[in-house]
C-alpha cells in the first residue's frame, strides 16, 4: 500500500512537470517577450518600476507552478530563465537592479542557515530569483536544528556528513576531470570543494517530502542536520582548495 501511495506521488509530480514543459515555451513565445519590451519602455529613469515588475513576474510564475503541484522554487528558477531569454542586454539590466535585493535577502537567510556559494561567484539569475523565494519560504517552515537531537544522534551524523562532503566532492571531482583541459585540471580540485556541501535546497526538498508522507521526522531533521554541518564545512573547503590548489596570481582574488 505505501508502494502504490509512493508510485502515485511520483506520477502526479510528472503529469505536474509535464504540464510545466508545455506552458514553458508558451509563455516564452508569446508573452514574456512583450512583457519585458513593456516593462523597459514604462521604466525609463524610474528603477522602482523595473524591481517591481520583475518581482510580480517572478510571483506570478511561483503561483503558477504552485497550482501545478510543483514547487515554488521551479517557478523562481523558470521567472529567471524567461527574462535570461530576452538577450543579455535584459539580463544584465535586470540583475543590476535584483541583485542588491538578492543580497539583503541572501544575508538574512545565509547567516542562520550558511553560505553554499563560493566568495566572488556571481549567481545567474534564475538562483537569483530562487534565493529570494527562500526567504518567505524560511518564515513558513521550521529551520531549527535542536541540540538534544544533534547530541543523541551525534555518531550518526559523524558518519553522514563527511561521507556526503566525500561523495560529492570525489563525483564532481571525477566529472570536471572528463571535462576540462590538461592545462586547466587544477580548477576542478577548486569547483568540486565549492560543490562539495549540501545545497541549501535540500531544506525545500526535504520539508515538501516531510509534508507529503514520504519520510519521517527524524529522517527531515537528519537531513537538515547533515546540510547545516556541510554548509559549515564549505569555506574552509574553499579556502583548503584554493590555497593548495590555484596558482599563485589567483589566489588572492578567489580567497
């Protein structure tokens, strides 16, 4: 019975992404184009107008997908696809003005939470965008780590957390090697510490699958426990990684 409920999740989380492939290229062929033309047009001299239409836009599209069944956070990341879309003249435009707002909220949330981003890395514009669903998305769900947990499961977590940052560093690691240059293989020692935490989006993935019944409690707060500890973990990475691994005019600026 919990195999049928969890196959049927699954297929209405595809039937949902489904539906979301088929609007994709609907609204990007006839609307978004004319939207952001309208938007440029209006916001001449007047900044606030750009922010706020871009913010709605973004909104718009979290509602959407959330109507679909789909995660709000898709909808940030299509928002910032879409406005990509329209040329890197809009892009760069756009971003000159989100980014100080992505910042102040990037703060809030990284200071509790940790930062899962290099130093000096400029975030594209769908993370952009996605990072400022994060915030109001924290004020709804509990991001609490409690203590007793951590001590009464603190064997576990010694194990689960370097094992991830392992893992995950040796795949990226062993992928950037297939990808990159002989005379540029240094740089996937540098990446794969910048990849090797767990991303701050396991916290959405993990609340949505502890609302929908498919783990437990105490699995959401393992999950939650391992992704703070490598977001910890993740500047001295860098810092490791950068130190030992760029040549010497670059670690300055990447450090």
């Amino acid at each position: 019975m919990e195999i049928l409920r969890v196959l049927g999740l699954v297929g209405q989380v595809l039937f949902s992404l489904a539906a979301v492939l088929l609007f994709y290229p609907v609204v990007r062929t006839y609307l978004v184009g004319l939207y952001c033309r309208k938007l440029h047009a209006e916001s001449k001299g007047n900044k606030e107008i750009l922010i706020l239409g871009i913010s709605a836009f973004t909104f718009l599209m979290m509602t959407v997908t959330e109507l679909l069944d789909v995660s709000m956070e898709l909808g940030c990341f299509l928002a910032g696809a879409l406005v990509s879309s329209q040329g890197h003249v809009v892009t760069e435009e756009v971003v000159s003005y989100v980014e100080p707002v992505h910042d102040f909220l990037a703060i809030v949330f990284f200071a509790s939470i940790g930062d899962p981003s290099p130093p000096g890395v400029t975030l594209p514009l769908g993370l952009i965008c996605s990072h400022v669903f994060l915030l109001s998305w924290c004020r709804e769900n509990s991001l609490h780590v409690f203590p007793t947990f951590v001590l009464y499961e603190l064997t576990v977590l010694l194990v689960l957390t370097p094992s991830v940052v392992v893992m995950k560093f040796v795949l990226a690691a062993l992928v950037l090697s297939l990808l990159l240059p002989k005379t540029r293989q240094y740089v996937k020692w540098i990446v794969a510490a910048g990849l090797a935490q767990v991303s701050e989006f396991s916290l959405v993935l993990g609340s949505r699958a502890r609302r929908a019944r498919v783990i437990s409690r105490e699995v959401y707060l393992l999950i939650l426990s391992v992704t703070t500890l490598s977001l910890l973990l993740a500047p001295l990475l860098w810092r490791v990684a950068v130190a030992r691994c760029a040549p010497r005019p670059e670690r300055r600026s990447s450090l």
